[in-house]
C-alpha cells in the first residue's frame, strides 16, 4: 500500500499533467508496489481539487470492458472513472487542439439513471432504475505516458485507474430509448473516421452485457463508500477498440435506429 503522501503526490502530478497538457512517467515504475486500491485512492483524491475549481460530478464510465482489451492489459476486470461537467460536450461538436493530450474514441452505450444504485445489485435492479439509455461516444486521454521510455513497459491497470480511467470527455446521441426497448446486446455501431469505416461492434463486446457493467460499477464504487446517484449517466464499455484522434479527425457513429453521434477534432 501506497503512503497518504505518495497518493496525494501522485493525484497532485496528475491534475498538473491535465492542466499543462504534459504527461507523466508511470506510476507503476515509479511506485512498483502500487495496488488497485491505491490506484482508486489517487483517482478519488483528485476529486475535492476538481470540485474547488468548480466543476461537478455528472456520472461515471466503466473501462477495459472487453476481453481484448482485458487480455492486453493481462487482466480479469474492468476499471472505473469519474464524468465531471467539463466533459460533456455536445453532439456535433468540435473539440480545440488544445483540450486534450492524445485523444482517442470509443463506442458505447449510455445509462442515464432515474434512481440511485448502491452496492451489489442485480441485472433487474439495474433496468429499474434506468430512466433511458443512449448512443454515446467516449473521448480518451492520457496524462500518463503510455510507455516508459527507459524500460519499455506498457501501461498496467494501475496506471490507467490512477488516470481516471483515461476518461477525457463524453458525446451523448439525441436518442432516448426505454431500457428494455432494446436487446443491448445486439445494439452496434458503425464508426467512420474521415468517412472511412474504422470500426465496428455490438454491445455484447461488454461483459456479454452492457447492463452487467452497471451491476459490476455498483458493487465495485460500494467497496470504496461511493455509490451512483440518480440523474447521473453511466458509460456502460466500449465495445471497440480506441481509436486515434489527431487533429483534423472527423468521427462519426452509426447505431442504426439508435442513434447517431459524432464529434470532431479541430
């Protein structure tokens, strides 16, 4: 286990990292005996610096959801990350160069909740307290390296929950659906960037259900004494894999009759 210091360091290097738009070294080469709980410990002691510049908790998003992504990171379980107002941008927007480090895209259905969810609940639990679900696109960032330049290692789960969960920002569709409308797990896209298709997917790329992500975020935010609250939106998983953004990248998301969201990179 991490000492306070070194979490309140770490989480002080990261909120310096977003700000100058330069990234760190990792914390798993800099700290070799960090655990998954002190990785949320860093995450969680980023939030009261957040809330005194201003900014609110709109919801949460759930990563490393597919079992690709798991078998790159040699894991067995998603990770979790903090949506603050600031991330919320409109469909159709156009982000500043200046936003973000190394933005990336994902796929994903949104959970926009109607009622609280604490601890470990159920599949049923879940739909019931769902007022409406959503195409939705998750912008990626990074204030970690993702590399160690001296030693070659990759980025471990750590490093990624350290970093919110690499969450930049979200892109919600216009559409709203009743939870149960749809089987989410045969609910897809098809992602074009620049007006080439790059990527496509079904919900049942997550956990074999986008529903089970929020039954998974539930129990794991009540391990930590946190729980997700009524109106807040849940990023269920991608069910792609990130997609590089540079400048000059135009993204676009086609569900079918579930929506459609795009967003571009200036």
């Amino acid at each position: 286990m991490l000492s306070e210091h070194a979490i309140q360091s770490a989480a002080a290097d990261l909120l310096k990292a977003e700000q100058t738009r330069q990234q760190i070294g990792l914390l798993s080469v800099q700290y070799p005996d960090i655990t998954l709980d002190d990785a949320y410990a860093i995450q969680a002691a980023q939030m009261p610096h957040k809330k005194a510049q201003g900014r609110s908790i709109i919801g949460w998003k759930i990563g490393l959801t597919s079992k690709v992504m798991q078998d790159a990171l040699g894991i067995s379980t998603p990770d979790s990350g903090v949506l603050y107002d600031d991330m919320d941008f409109k469909n159709g927007a156009s982000i500043p160069a200046t936003r973000f480090i190394q933005p990336r895209i994902e796929a994903e259905i949104a959970f926009i909740m109607k009622a609280p969810l604490d601890g470990k609940v159920s599949r049923e639990d879940v739909l019931a307290a769902t007022d409406y679900v959503a195409p939705a696109l998750e912008i990626l960032d990074t204030r970690i390296a993702r590399q160690d330049a001296t030693t070659g290692q990759t980025r471990k789960i750590f490093d990624t929950v350290s970093d919110n969960a690499a969450n930049g920002g979200i892109v919600l569709g216009e559409q709203r659906h009743a939870p149960e409308a749809y089987d989410l797990r045969w609910v897809g896209a098809i992602l074009t960037k620049n007006d080439e298709v790059t990527a496509t997917g079904l919900g049942a790329a997550v956990l074999n259900d986008p529903v089970m992500g929020i039954v998974w975020l539930s129990e794991r935010m009540g391990h930590y004494g946190q729980r997700i609250e009524a109106g807040q939106v849940v990023l269920a998983g991608s069910f792609i894999a990130p997609i590089e953004c540079p400048s000059g990248t135009r993204i676009a998301a086609d569900y079918g009759d579930f929506g459609h969201v795009t967003v571009n990179f200036e």
